[in-house]
C-alpha cells in the first residue's frame, strides 16, 4: 500500500455525468478518492440545499464504486465573500460555509479547501479584511464543534498567494480546524512576483498543511494549463511537502469540451506517478 492519496478534482470530467459515473471513472484511473466542487454557479451552490435522499444518493454511489469523497474545494465564496462590505453578501457567505460543512459531515468529507479572498468582485480594503477575519472566526467555531477542517487554498490575487500569508490567519485564530491547502500553481506564480522559493514558502505552513493541490500553470496564467506544459515543478514540491509530513493531494485540471477526457484523466495519472515515483525513491 502506498504512503500517500491522490484525488481527482470533479471538474476534470464532464458535468452531466451522474455521480457514479464520475467515482467510477476516478476508481478506473487509479485516484484514490474525488474532491467536490462548490462554486459560486447557482447549479453548485444548490447542492449545499440537496434532500437527505440526494445525499443518500451519493453515499451510495460511493460505497457501491468503493471510491470515497473526501474534499470538497468550496470557492463559492468568490460571489459572496465573507470580507463584502455589504451584510447582505457577508450572511449569504456565512450561510454557504454553515451548509457546505453540514455537507460535508453526512458525504464524510475531512477537508473543506476555502477560498482566500477577503473580496474578489469589489476593492480590498482595511474593513473588508478585518470582516473576513471576524467571520471566518465564526466559521471556525462551526466547523470545529462539527469535527470537519477548513484549509485555505493559496489563490492568483495578491491578498492570499502564499502560505505565508495564509498562516498569518492561521496562527491569529489558533484552532485546529484552520490550516492550509495550497495550491502549487498559483504558488510558483506568486514565486515570480515576489523573487521567492515555492518550497521555502511550503516549508512556512509546516505543522498546518492538510492537503496540497497538484497544478500547473504557466506565468500569468492560473487555469487549464496541461500537465507538463508548464513551470511547476512538482517533484520538488512533492517532495518538499512529503518531508513535513503531507500525505493527501489532489490533481487539479479541467474538462474543456475535448472528446478525450478520459484518456486526458489516465494521463493526468501517469504523469503524477512518474513525479511521485522521482520525489520520493531516495526519501526515507
């Protein structure tokens, strides 16, 4: 048995597949569980608001595939962001982080990946940072009482793009229900702003990273760049995140309308048992 997990991001595969089909074809690939997507698309969001037979539903999918779902990447807050100077927006925020954990304790995720942006669609400021913090408090008071960990995704825009930053929220609220998923695209991009090492900010979050998402990404650009066709470079990170104790990743990629996604997903595999198999054959 190997000493790590590799997930499979949903949106690698079409939308209109049924559950099954989707824990299926991850289980088929070889990925050892499937993170759910909660965007800020109404169709996403509405599945915080699923019946108790929905969700059935998809815990039998899952027993019945022998594929669990055990993330969820929660980036719903991009359209109703906890830091939003309107209250209006703020309660909506709080209310999507409230339900996306009752969703997670009856699908038995562990790990909610939040979004860090105080605001994405209106101007940082000084009050929208100390909202966001006031209410992700508030949001780390349910999550602990419910057992499920929130981990912050390190995101493009400049007000969460490295650990470090986001270890400052972390070692501020000092719970063990926040803690830190990275993103390793968006992090070498941020490397290039600031004239710093991916791995020295990984090295940051030490004690305190849950879960690393595996992306690539080329300068400037943070999405629906194929694997090997970028700057990352994994086996460092991976190995940099193995040796401070990280076990559990998720490869992140898109479906774009290509009639080869299966093949694309089997590749996706491939390629990150190669870079697992480099990282880690001298690490003790």
């Amino acid at each position: 048995m190997k000493d790590y997990m590799l997930g499979l991001y949903e949106k690698s595969m079409p939308n209109q597949l049924t559950w099954k089909e989707k824990l299926s074809c991850a289980k088929e690939s070889g990925f050892d569980f499937l993170e759910i997507s909660v965007d800020e698309t109404d169709e996403k969001l509405s599945r915080l608001d699923m019946s108790k037979e929905e969700r059935l539903e998809i815990v039998k999918a899952m027993m019945e595939t022998s594929l669990p779902i055990r993330t969820m990447c929660l980036s719903g807050h991009r359209k109703y962001p906890l830091g939003s100077s309107d209250e209006n927006v703020r309660n909506r925020g709080l209310e999507i982080m409230e339900k996306a954990i009752d969703l997670a304790c009856d699908l038995g995720v562990r790990i909610i990946q939040i979004a860090g942006y105080d605001v994405y669609y209106e101007e940082s400021t000084g009050e929208t940072r100390e909202l966001f913090k006031r209410n992700l408090a508030e949001c780390v008071k349910i999550a602990g009482k419910k057992g499920v960990i929130l981990a912050f995704e390190t995101m493009e825009t400049e007000f969460m793009n490295t650990v470090e930053k986001a270890m400052n929220y972390v070692n501020s609220i000092k719970s063990p229900y926040l803690q830190v998923y990275p993103d390793c695209g968006n992090m070498k991009n941020a490397s290039l702003l600031y004239n710093t090492s991916v791995t020295d900010d990984i090295k940051k979050g030490e004690g305190h990273i849950s879960a690393m998402h595996l992306k690539e990404t080329v300068p400037g650009k943070f999405r629906e760049i194929p694997f090997g066709t970028g700057h990352v470079d994994f086996e460092e990170i991976i190995k940099t995140a193995w040796l401070i104790g990280v076990r559990k990743y998720v490869a992140e990629f898109w479906y774009v309308g290509n009639d080869n996604w299966r093949e694309e997903i089997i590749k996706a595999r491939k390629f990150m048992d190669k870079h697992f198999y480099e990282s880690l054959k001298d690490v003790k």
